[in-house]
C-alpha cells in the first residue's frame, strides 16, 4: 500500500490533523512495519544515540522502543505512556513487550470511543492515533512469543484505528484503490484544506509497506519485488487522473528499505520530479547475508540450500529467528535460503545512474542496518542531488532517525519546498 499525501505547508490556524510535519508520519504511525531490524542486520540501537541512557540492552527492543518514543511527534503515542511501557517490558521477553504494548492499545482504543461518544472528535481521531501505533508496535515482538498467530488480529485492530482516525483529519482522510495487476493496491489520499485547484503531491513509499506488508501482504497476498517502478507506475497514473494534482510536481519519498525502491522506481519512472531516500540503499542483501559466518556464506554461495536452513534453524538465537521469520515473510518464502537469496536481486549499482530527477539522500550517523550506503548511494546518482546528515547530537543518530522526525521532516520538506518551487 502506497499512502499519498499533497506537499505543502499547513494553512494558517488549521487543524493540525493534516499538516506538512505529519505527512511522513501519517503512514508510519499506524501502516509501517515495525522497523526492529532491516533484515537480520546486527546493530547497537543505543550506540549513535550517546546523549541518553539505554532503555533495553537488547538491540531490537531498543530501537522498538525509540520507534515507539519517536512516534509521539504525530500524536501517534504520548511521551509518558511509552515512557511508562519500559518499566512494564522485560528486556529480551517478547511475549511481555507484546502485551504491554497491546494493553496500551486497548486503553487508547476505549479513550477513543469514549470522546467519539461525547463529540470530541479532535480527541477521537488523536486516542485512535495512539491506540493505532502502539497495536502496530506490539505487532513487532509477536513472532518472538509461543503464539505469533496473534499477528493477524492485533494487526487488524491497528488498521481498524487507523482507518476511524482517517475519517476525523480536517480534511479527512481519502481512502483509495489504486489498480495494480489485476488487483488494486489501498491507499489514503491526505489535503492540506479543501480548496480548490492542482496541488504538489507526495507520494510516500513505506519500507515495510507495499506489496509484501500491511494490507497487501495480510488480505491480498502480495510479496515484495524488486522491480519497483511496475507498483509506482500504477500510482502515478491514479494520481495523474485526480484533478487536485499537479502533474509537473510529483514527488516520491521512501522510508527504510523505501530507500531502494524509490531510487529504483525512478530510475525508469519519469513523471516523478523529485525522490528522496531515507536512507540511502543500494544493495538490501548486505542486511541479510552481510553478517553470516564464512561456512554459511560458503552454504549460501554453493546453493546448498537444506544445509543452509538447518544451520539457521539450530544456530540461531530465539531473537534473531523472530525476526528472521518478521522479515522472509514480506518475501513470500518460508526457506530462509531463498529469502537471502530473493534479497540478492535489491541493488542499485548500474540503475541508480539513469536517475533524472533531484534526489535527496538522508544519511543518519549510526545507520545500523546498511552502514556507508547513503553515501554510496549519492555517488553514483547524478546532480542535482543532495546528502544531508544527521547526527547523534541532534539526537538524530540511527535508521530512519527514529526520535528527530520533526528535524527530519524539516529537512526533507524544506528540500521539496524549493525543488518544486512550493512557496513559503
């Protein structure tokens, strides 16, 4: 699924509901898939984030953790509630993670439907908000318990609040369905007001998102592919048909792993008129197979596919199997073998050059999942293009840069601002 959203900046005394800070985030409170790790790369969540103490000594419960924190910048958690889950959450244990957080999602959903009930529905559509995002947290611990087939239920009730949210933005949300391959891909469509006339449009391309996650993984079945520019090029075509567009003014943003594939669509989509990764990604294997031992790259390389599983298999940490297991699935394989091998066909290197459009690359100082890539990246994409770091001291620091969304978001729409000539 592929949410779209219009460019701009917020109309003077509007309802914050559908701003320029929250476009970036409107998909990733509720729709992104829970980023504890981009494949099965081993990185210190704590280690670029030197200004404040560890919540969780557990690499993956850290970084669920700051993606949570972070996502009270979009009202889509409070501050002091996540803050009260880490007391409740045992370091390491899934199962208690899952139920702090799916417990925080109950009360967030009752606080929802009482201000629903009484007409508050500014107060409705923000409870809905967090019960949204902190469902959708719990979802990432669930393949780590005894009972992972709770993912499909909490998942639902994720979605189910975020689609009452949709409806209480001023103006609502739109919800659409984009003709994909004989299927159609869902959407949500989100103004800055009502007003008339043709817009800039911003297309954000989740990295767990897509066919392969969400909506389109859970109902329709859809996986992954690399050839990305087959799903963007359906959705330019939708968005060119709405009258509120502006043709000349597309721009297409990727979160995550969104970092390969928005470079990659672009590299054969031309009506796009600016791209932007966070962060930058030229090869996704290196997530996956970077980090194996020489006898299992040796398995990998050889093709000894049996052998290969059955070392992961009894190898394997109870943690690093749950997210193996979160991470094939979007694939559409069940053999860890063919995942490391399907994610072989993610690389750059001979597309990213026949980019046309302006390109932004964010590049976060302790990018734990593909280190050096951002850089790369830019390198081999050709001008006009820019690298914008961001730092531990800005607090800053890791994929995504999971707890400096408003810096993040400044910077990138600051850069839409003047490529496509939007007016301050």
């Amino acid at each position: 699924m592929i949410p779209l959203s219009r460019c701009t900046r917020p109309r003077a005394g509007a309802d914050r509901g559908a701003s320029r800070r929250r476009f970036l985030g409107l998909s990733a409170a509720a729709l992104t898939g829970l980023l504890v790790s981009a494949g099965t790369g081993r990185g210190d969540a704590g280690g670029a984030m030197r200004q404040g103490r560890r919540f969780f000594q557990d690499p993956s419960f850290e970084y669920a953790f700051l993606i949570a924190l972070g996502r009270a910048y979009y009202t889509s958690a409070t501050i002091g509630k996540v803050l009260s889950l880490a007391g409740e959450i045992e370091d390491g244990d899934f199962e208690s993670a899952y139920r702090a957080f799916e417990r925080a999602g109950d009360e967030a959903r009752a606080l929802a439907e009482g201000s629903e009930r009484r007409g508050h529905r500014v107060s409705a559509r923000e409870a809905c908000m967090w019960a949204a995002g902190y469902y959708h947290s719990s979802t990432g611990f669930l393949d780590g318990t005894d009972d992972p087939s709770r993912f499909l239920p909490t998942w639902e009730a994720s979605r189910a609040c975020w689609d009452r949210a949709v409806t209480l933005f001023d103006p609502p949300g739109e919800r659409v369905r984009i003709p994909y391959e004989g299927t159609a891909l869902q959407g949500y469509v989100f103004r800055a007001s009502d007003a008339a006339g043709r817009r800039p449009l911003l297309i954000v391309n989740n990295g767990s998102d897509g066919p392969g996650q969400g909506y389109a993984l859970w109902k329709q079945g859809l996986s992954f592919r690399p050839d990305w520019e087959k799903v963007i090029a359906p959705v330019v075509d939708y968005a060119l048909g709405r009258p509120d567009v502006d043709p000349k003014r597309i721009a297409l943003a990727g979160i995550s792993q969104g970092g390969y594939w928005v470079p990659r669509a672009v590299a054969f989509e031309r009506r796009i008129a600016a791209a932007v990764a966070d962060p930058g990604v030229v090869d996704v294997s290196t997530a996956w197979g970077g980090h194996l031992p020489p006898p299992m790259k040796a398995l990998l390389e050889a093709g000894r596919k049996a052998e290969f599983d059955r070392f992961i298999a009894t190898s394997g940490s109870r943690a690093e199997l749950a997210t193996l297991r979160f991470r094939m699935r979007p694939y559409g394989v069940s053999s860890p073998y063919d995942a490391f091998k399907a994610a072989e066909a993610y690389n750059l290197r001979g597309v990213a050059e026949r980019i046309e459009c302006p390109v932004l690359v964010t590049d976060p100082e302790g990018e734990q999942f593909w280190p050096g890539q951002s850089q790369a990246l830019y390198d081999l994409v050709r001008d006009p293009k820019a690298l914008v770091r961001f730092t531990a001291e800005e607090g800053a620091g890791l994929h995504c840069e999971p707890t400096a969304l408003g810096l993040r978001d400044m910077r990138i729409f600051d850069w839409l601002d003047e490529t496509l000539g939007v007016g301050a």
